[in-house]
C-alpha cells in the first residue's frame, strides 16, 4: 500500500493542486490520479476558513465516493459542515461561515448537488482508517491505542476533537492534552486539527497539520517511506494560531 496522506486543506485549493502536482499525480481529468498506484489519504477539515472550500471538497467527494480511490476521514469542521447541511441549528462560526457564503453563492441546483454529494462522502467515511494490516491509523484529531478498534460516542469526541478537557483557550478553542506523548502504540497514527510549523514525529504519531489556512504549509506525509512533502500557503501568516505542544 502506497499513501499519501494529506494534511488539514480548509478550502486551500491552490496549496492541494500544487501539493498533489508535486507528489506525482496528474489532474486530466479534474481530479489527482497517481500513475503508479499510489494513493491519497485525507486527515479530514477540507473545508472552512480558506478561499475555495467546495472546490476542494467536490474534488474529495469525487475521488473517495466517485472513484473509490482515496482514504478520508472527517475532521470537526466537515460534522460541522455536515450537520448544517442536514439542516440542524449550528453556529455558522470558526470558519464555517466562509464555507456558507459559498454556498449560497450556488445555485439552488447547484447547492443541492453539493449536499447530497457531500453528506454522502460524510456518511461513508468511517471515524478512523484502520490500514496495511493494522500498521496505520489515519485520524483527524488523534486516538488512543485501547481505542482502535472501538466506534463509541468517547472515541468519537477524541477522533474528532482531540484529548480535550473542557477548558478553553482565549481564542476560544478547547484545551487539548498532548495524547501523543503518552502514546506507545506499534502502530503508526498519521492526523492533524492542531497547527504546527512543522510535521510533529512523536511516539510513531505524525502532526501532519502544517497550518496552510494560517499562512503556513499543506503539507503530506508519504507511506511507507515516511518521507514529507510540503509547500507553502498563499495566505497571510498567523502566527498565534500555531501551537507547539
């Protein structure tokens, strides 16, 4: 099995079509195909915050649904995302309401098409990727080793959200504990959701989320090689909302 797992887009189109250029695939047909069998995996969040979210996530819809030829799981932004869209009451906030406003921007045709391609990607994609015989795990926020394997309601929370513990930060984002630090897992556990300046190794875990919606990189962690490819945001750089942890 050959990967590449790419790190949170939030709608940075531009940063996913030079990420995927660069890594080998070509785009013929309106979507990243590899020639030689390679594959992409997604950490989830395709969407929010950044300029061209539903083209980043009709592209998504159509290589994990159409083609059956990619991995993705959902971060907190696509339930988010999900949940609007089924029509339940959601703050349109924390990056949502640029995803919104391209919405409404469509069509009604247009809108519905990408409802009811997008609550099918959702509806698809399980909480995690359990892959190559168990010797990795694609998460968007992160999982305990007596997880895997396990769907509940506590898992859920982790595998969307990360080790959170109630409290919040003055931005308003929860306080997540460092899970992986107590990780000890043979496994390798690729995910994102917390911004860092760098792809974060730790205890066989990989932080892939580079923060490319903050001015920082998109960046993709290729498997088995473990080798990191990365380019650069086209968006102004935020320095606050990366944390080293």
């Amino acid at each position: 099995m050959k990967l590449d797992i790419i790190g949170d887009i939030h709608g940075c189109y531009n940063e996913f079509y030079e990420l995927t250029t660069r890594l080998g695939y070509e785009w013929a047909d309106g979507y990243p195909m590899h020639q030689q069998e390679r594959k992409l995996a997604f950490v989830g969040d395709l969407t929010d915050r950044g300029p061209d979210s539903i083209r980043t996530a009709d592209v998504v819809c159509q290589l994990a649904v159409d083609k059956k030829a990619a991995f993705y799981v959902p971060g907190n932004h696509c339930n988010k995302l999900y949940r609007y869209l089924l029509g339940n009451n959601v703050q349109i906030s924390h990056g949502l309401e640029t995803t919104v406003a391209e919405i409404n921007a469509l069509s009604k045709d247009e809108q519905q098409q990408f409802r009811t391609k997008f609550i099918e990607l959702y509806e698809q994609a399980p909480l995690y990727h359990v892959l190559d015989n168990g010797n990795l795990v694609i998460v968007h926020a992160g999982i305990r080793e007596n997880f895997i394997s396990k769907n509940d309601a506590k898992v859920k929370s982790f595998a969307l959200y990360g080790d959170i513990t109630g409290e919040k930060h003055p931005d308003g984002s929860p306080v997540r504990r460092d899970w992986a630090k107590q990780y000890q897992g043979k496994a390798i556990i690729v995910y994102g959701h917390t911004p860092v300046k760098e792809v974060r190794k730790i205890n066989n875990t990989f932080n892939i989320d580079t923060g490319a919606v903050f001015g920082g990189k998109l960046s993709a962690l290729r498997y088995p090689e473990l080798e990191i490819v990365s380019v650069p945001s086209t968006l102004p750089y935020v320095e606050e909302k990366f944390r080293e942890t």
